[in-house]
C-alpha cells in the first residue's frame, strides 16, 4: 500500500462520523472531542478545494483525490499520536471515495481503493440527512441528499463495515453517540 495512505498504529479507539455533506458530521466530531478531552481530525478536502476554488475558481477534479487522500491521512496520523481513549475522525478515506465515484462517473485513484482495504477504524456512525441542509462554498449536492446518502450506505455494505444509525437534532445525535460510547469508557 502507497506509504503516505497508511495509518499509525494506536490504541485508541477510532470514531468516524460519515455520511453526506452537510450532515453534522464536523459538528459531533468537535463537541464529542471536547466532551472526552481527545483531538478530532477535520476534512482535509474541505481546506484543500476551498484554497482551490479561491485561487482557481475550480472544484474538484481527478487529480485532487490523491492529494486530499494523502492529507486527510497525515491530519488523522497527526491526531492519532495526542488521542487519549478515542480520536473522532469528521471523516476518512471511504468519504473520499465515495466522492471519487460520484463525481468521476465511478472512478476513484486506485491507491484510495487499496487502502481503504487496509485502513481499520473501531466506530463508524453514518449521519442521517435529516437535518436542514446548510450551502457553503463546496456544498453541491442539496437536491441529491437521498441519493448521497444511498451511495455512503452502499459504501459501508460494501465494505462490511457495521455501522450505527444517526438521526434526528443535534443533541439527539450527541445522546445516541454518548450512549454507545459508555461501554468504551
């Protein structure tokens, strides 16, 4: 597996929020870190095509996947190193390639693929879409919620990856998650 898209062993338990844009991923990711004293790792692509976008006027395009890839892992690898009981990942390598396919008709850089064969994570929560949509600079996607959130399950079947179901407020979701945390604390 390409070397820079290799996680850093911890033991750590490994949390990752994923799902569509806009789901409030980065939301419990942040509060979740706070209430359990440990880092969380944003979105690198977020940074990354923003700077793009500013600078070029461009989105993304197939030659950013690597890119996004290899700093998405060097923020999680970074994290991982100050964690304490558990890192809260806003997202990770399956998001990028769920993207990747989305957007590029089904295509995703192979190295993705790899290591998303590879990289392990203990907790995956998929975030329901039924919280309003919020639009920024990036977000595309509003009238394709559903469809989004299809392709992030199918994702998850796909890779036999188990996975907890959250829905409703914030504060329900902050329950939920808080909940299935106690048999880790």
């Amino acid at each position: 597996m390409e070397e820079k898209l290799k996680q850093r062993s911890t033991s750590c338990i490994k949390v990752v929020f994923f799902g569509p844009e806009s789901t409030g991923k980065t939301t419990l990711a942040k509060a979740l870190a706070t209430v359990f004293k440990t880092k969380w790792v944003p979105e690198f692509a977020r940074e990354y095509l923003e700077k793009k976008r500013l600078q070029k006027g461009k989105v993304c395009a197939e030659e950013d996947i690597y890119p996004i890839a290899e700093g998405q892992m060097k923020l999680e690898n970074e994290a991982v190193q100050q964690a304490n009981t558990f890192l809260f990942c806003d997202t990770n390598l399956l998001s990028t390639e769920v993207y990747s396919k989305s957007y590029f008709d089904g295509w995703c850089d192979s190295r993705v693929l790899e290591a998303n064969k590879l990289n392990q994570y203990d907790i995956y929560f998929l975030t329901g879409i039924d919280v309003p949509f919020e639009q920024d600079l990036l977000r595309d996607r509003p009238h394709q919620r559903q469809e989004m959130f299809a392709a992030f399950k199918t994702a998850l079947n796909e890779h036999n990856i188990t996975y907890t179901f959250l829905q409703g407020s914030h504060d329900a979701r902050m329950s939920q998650v808080m909940e299935y945390l106690k048999q880790y604390v």
